[in-house]
C-alpha cells in the first residue's frame, strides 16, 4: 500500500513537473511578419438555425484539437505583445480564443472545456448586460477570473452600431465600459471589440484615445499588425462547422 502511495505521488508529482514546464515559453522576435488566428465564438448553445450558437460539442471537439495539437493560447496582453512588437513564444502554434457578448453558457458550458484542455480564453464584454438575462453575472465573471485562463475585454457598453453614433457618443461607448470593467473587477481592458464588427475611422481614435492597444472586427483572416491594429482581423466560428474546416482556418503551413 505504502509503495502504491509513493507511486501514486510520483506521478502526481511528475504530472505537475511537466505541466509547469509546459507553460514556460521564450519569446522571440518572429521571422517576417507574426500571424495568427483570432478565433470568434459567440453563445456556446445548441439553437438550430442560429448560426452564431456554436453547440456544446462542437467546442469540445474544437478545444480538444488545439490541445491535441499543442497550440499555445494567447492572453490578450500576450497578443498584443505580438502584434505591437513582432515577438512571438518560440517554436508555439499561437490562436487568441475570443468570446463576443458575455453569454452566461460561457461559464455554465465554455469554461468546463477550457478548464479541461487548460485552454486560455477571452470574453468580450457588453458591460451593460451584465447581471441581465441570460448573461454572465458579477460572481460567474470572478469566478472565472480566478481560474486564471479567462480575460475580460471591452466590446461597449450597449452593443450599439458604433456609426450610428457621435464622435462623444462613440468616446463614452469605449471609456466607459473600461472603466466599468476597471472599477468593478480590476481588469484594465486593453483590447477593444467593435459590436457586429461595425465601425468607422473614428471608431479607431476613440479606441485609441480611451487607452485601447487593439481593436477587434469581424472581418475574416488571421490577425497581423500590418492591417492596423485597430482593424485585426479573426477567424469566425460557425455553427456546424466542420472539424475538417476549422483544422484549415488554424492550421499553421
Ligand atoms: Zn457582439
């Protein structure tokens, strides 16, 4: 017994080893210019018919695949690193996972996955949803901050069409959702999300202005500074999407 416990403890203690080793990484400056993919979910729900809904095991499948194929999962303030300075972790397959709205299945569904592959992730909040239906609430939001895989990140305060809106409209959409997330969970919101990807040129400066490093749309592609930084481009995840057709939109050539 006393041998079955030492073993056990052993390999608990090697699990841990390799895990911490895992997570360390090098940075380097990236050969030409650095890439990757933004990956765009929404709610993580089965509604046949509603395209943005991404069913419970499509996800799983998804997030199963980047951690069987060791991708490395960016932090908001580590994708920023990549697009501002052209450095890169060294010898990693780089994706930011990003969720737009604040869907309250983000903790209930997306976080148990997330959890279980050690997948890092963004939620993109609408500030004035939290705590309403079907959204996330104050004590899921901290809860999932102290699982240390989660950031919260800026996309407005209302979801409005940001070009529908004056230039001070447009200012007090992105200053004070940040200021919201600052004041009421700590988090300094670098990076903004453009509500269903609509945006003009003063979209741009008001991010700019309100301390925004990058902003987020919804065009397709793969993210690269040289689209502005203000104008990153990701990788929309359909519902029904194909293993064989998201495996092409992150595969690295
Ligand atoms: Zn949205």
């Amino acid at each position: 017994m006393k041998k079955l416990l030492c073993l056990i403890t052993l390999i608990i203690g090697l699990g841990t080893f390799s895990t911490v080793q895992a997570k360390k990484v090098t940075w380097v400056k990236a050969q030409g210019e650095a890439s990757f993919p933004i990956l765009m979910y929404h709610s993580i729900d089965n509604v046949p018919g509603n395209g943005l809904c991404v069913p419970k095991e499509q996800l799983e499948e998804e997030m199963a695949w980047l951690h069987k194929n060791d991708y490395y999962t960016l932090t908001p303030k580590q994708a920023i690193r990549v697009l501002t300075k052209n450095e890169v972790p060294k010898d990693k397959k780089i994706v930011w996972i990003t969720f737009d709205d604040g869907y309250a299945n983000n903790y209930t569904v997306a976080l148990p996955i997330l959890k279980k592959y050690k997948l890092k992730a963004t939620v993109n909040m609408i500030t004035s949803s939290i705590n309403t239906n079907g959204m996330l609430t104050t004590d899921q939001i901290k809860k999932m901050q102290k699982t240390k895989l989660i950031s919260f990140e800026s996309h407005t305060v209302r979801h409005v069409d940001l070009r529908t809106l004056t230039p001070e409209q447009q200012d007090n959409e992105a200053v004070d959702s940040k200021r919201t997330l600052q004041k009421d969970f700590g988090i300094n919101s670098r990076s903004y999300c453009y509500p269903a990807g609509r945006y003009n040129d003063y979209s741009k400066v008001s991010a700019k202005n309100a301390g925004y490093k990058v902003a987020l749309t919804t065009q397709p592609g793969w993210a690269k500074a040289s689209d502005g930084l203000y104008d990153l481009k990701r990788v929309r995840i359909p519902a029904q999407m194909t293993l064989d057709s998201f495996i092409e939109s992150v595969a690295y050539k």
